[in-house]
C-alpha cells in the first residue's frame, strides 16, 4: 500500500499501535462481508494523521507521535490525538 502511496507522491501510512485494533476491525468486515468503505474511511484517516508529521527530525516526530498516544495500547485509557492538537481533546475515531 505504502509503495502504491510514494508512487503518485501521496504520504504514506503509519498505523499507530493504538489504532491497530481499529484497522484490524476494518480489515475483518473488509474481508469477511465484501465491504470497503470502514477500511477505506480508516486508512483515509490514518493517512491524514501520518501525513501531518515533519519527518525531518526522527526524533522529534517520534516524541510528538508519543505525545499523541501513538504507541499506547488501550483505547479504553487512550484516544489517538492529533498533531496540531495535542493541547485539545480532538482525536481520530476508529469507525
């Protein structure tokens, strides 16, 4: 997909760890109903997510995704925070 993504210059996608079970729900009715659109929804959001990061300074970008709570695991504690709101409570929803 990421390959597919760099091709026509588009951001690639990171899927945050607290995000996976997300995706994975996504991926499950994708294949076991036929239906494309919570994946396609999901990776549209994700890739906005990613796409807001500078990734000039590795270190840097790591710090702000863990600020965003990029690489926690329960969403019941956890929301994914956006970037340019790390101050607020706006997050990305799963579905």
């Amino acid at each position: 997909m990421n390959a597919e993504l760099s091709v026509v210059n588009e951001s690639r996608i990171i899927v945050p760890t607290l995000f996976r079970e997300d995706y994975l729900d996504c991926l499950r009715v994708l294949t076991r109903q036929g239906k494309p659109e919570p994946f396609i929804d999901a990776m549209l959001k994700i890739q906005q997510w990613t796409a807001a990061f500078d990734y000039t300074d590795l270190d840097q970008v790591i710090g702000q995704m863990k600020a965003c709570n990029a690489f926690e695991k329960s969403r019941r504690q956890y929301e994914l925070l956006n970037r340019s709101d790390l101050g607020t409570t706006t997050h990305i929803q799963g579905k």
